[in-house]
C-alpha cells in the first residue's frame, strides 16, 4: 500500500488515524513513509524498517482560535523486536 501524501492532496484525504491494527507487517521496508496518525497497534513490526518515517502531525489551528491537533501513530502493543526506529536506533 502506499502510504505516502501528496501535498496537492485535500486534507480530509490523508492517512491519518487510518486501521493498520493487528496488520503482519514482519520485516516491511517503511523507511521515509508517511505515517502520521495510523493505528499499528497490536501490529507486528518486527524486522521492519521505520528510518526516516514520519509518526506525527501536528494540525495548526491557532489562527482559527482553537487548539492545535496531533495526530501520533499509535504502536500500542505493536512486536517491535529488531524494528529500526525513524531515528535510525534499532529496537530491541
């Protein structure tokens, strides 16, 4: 699947909070993927590569005067043995 976002895109027709739970991801090349807000929990990771992915995003609302919005992926209960993490780190 391709997760990544064009910028030319509309908001509501990026990836974020979409259901990735419990998906078998074992050893998937993610590097630099556009991850902002998908659920990976529960999902298994392991092997896998993260470098470079984005996990976050931050939805700027302050001049709509409301507070802004983060959208994490969520890797609750995720396997994570031996994933590379974005920061490169390898989790053990």
């Amino acid at each position: 699947a391709e997760l990544n976002t064009s910028a030319s895109l509309p908001f509501d027709h990026y990836l974020i909070s979409a259901n990735l739970r419990g998906a078998n991801l074992m050893g998937a090349n993610l590097e630099q993927a556009d991850l902002r807000g998908i659920d990976f929990s529960d999902a298994n990771l392991s092997d896998a590569s993260l470098k470079g992915a984005e996990l976050d995003y931050t939805l700027d609302l302050t001049d709509w005067g409301s507070p802004n919005r983060v959208y994490r992926a969520n890797l609750k209960g995720a396997n994570l043995s031996n994933t590379i993490m974005p920061d490169g780190s390898t989790h053990k």
